[in-house]
C-alpha cells in the first residue's frame, strides 16, 4: 500500500511552479523574428535557397527555445499533471490561442504567397523587404510568443485589501432574520416568506 502524498507535484518537480511561466526572453523572440524576416523575404523574391535558410534558421530557432533545461522540465512537468492550474493553459483560453495563433501564421503564410504571386519582378527586392519587415513584426508582437500578452493586470487583486477583515453592515444578522425579518419561532415556516 502506498502513501498518499498531498502535494506530487511539489514533491517531483520542487522547482517548477505551475502559476510562474517562462516567458521567451528577448534574444530567443529576436531569433525567431530575424528567422523568420529572412524566410518571407527569401519566399516573396523567389530565391529558394535564402528561403531554405530561413526556415533551417526557424527550426534551429524553435529547437534552441524548447531545449532549454527549464522549459524541457516544465513541459515533462505539465505533461505528466495536466491537471493542475497552469498558467500556460489560462493565458491560451484567455486569449483564445487555439484560434488566434493560426490565424495569424495563416496571414503570414498568404501574405508571403500573394508577394510572391502578385509582387512584379522589378519590385520584387522592395516587397520582399516590406513583407519581411511585416512578418517578423507580426511575429514579435504574436500572442504566446510576447510576453506583454500573458500579463494578468485585470485580474490582479492587491494582497492589502484582505488584510484587515471589515465589518459588514448587517453581519450582526442571522440568517433567518434576513428572510423573515425577525428570528424564527416554532410557527414559522422557512419556506414562507412572511411569518
């Protein structure tokens, strides 16, 4: 027989909290931003080989970022207790991820293709530069990737207002007295509302 442990998660995974994200620093956005400007561009011009490389640099990118040794515990750790309260899950179903995320690499992707289909061969070097620009923005500023999105500033609630307990009006009451206006008594019923 075994014991019950109160807190397995605690116990396994002492330094992971599951209400403390890790958000991507600015160095590893910057990589996936550079990453995938030189992909779009290389896209939109037609150049297959610096388009290859953009998205070699993407994968490095993406690999880089989930290898780091935090996160790689974190996800084993959320992975083997989906059922705790994650941040990871609040934020993506606060800011509906799971439609906004496609949604925008979608764009991306259609902008990239329209560039290349519709952009003509002597603009072709300014529009690659434009869709470039535009993409890698997108991506900088994409929800889940940037930080500023995950902030919970309007569910934030200071800690000095549960500090002191306050006296409400009315506490004094019972709870009979705030249906029937005075106690109850043997006559009185509680299913009506007058005595």
């Amino acid at each position: 027989m075994t014991a019950y442990t109160p807190a397995p998660l605690a116990n396994l995974y002492p330094e992971v909290d599951p209400h403390q994200a890790i958000p991507l620093s600015a160095t590893e956005r910057f990589a996936l931003t550079v990453s995938i400007g030189v992909m779009a561009y290389g896209a939109v011009v037609g150049d297959f080989i610096i388009a290859g490389v953009g998205l070699a640099l993407v994968a490095i990118a993406c690999v880089v970022c989930s290898q780091k040794t935090q996160r790689r515990i974190r996800s084993q750790a959320r992975g083997r207790f989906p059922s705790e309260d994650w941040v990871e899950y609040r934020t993506a179903n606060r800011l509906n991820l799971n439609l906004f995320l496609p949604l925008c690499i979608g764009s991306i992707g259609a902008l990239i293709v329209a560039g290349f289909w519709y952009i003509p061969p002597e603009h072709a070097t300014l529009g690659g530069i434009i869709i470039a620009i535009v993409s890698a923005a997108t991506i900088w500023f994409l929800p889940g990737l940037n930080p500023m999105w995950s902030k919970d500033e309007e569910y934030f609630v200071p800690e000095e207002i549960y500090d002191d307990e306050v006296e409400l009006p009315g506490s004094e009451l019972q709870p009979d007295e705030y249906v029937y206006g005075t106690t109850p008594s043997a006559t009185t019923s509680r299913h009506r509302l007058y005595p």
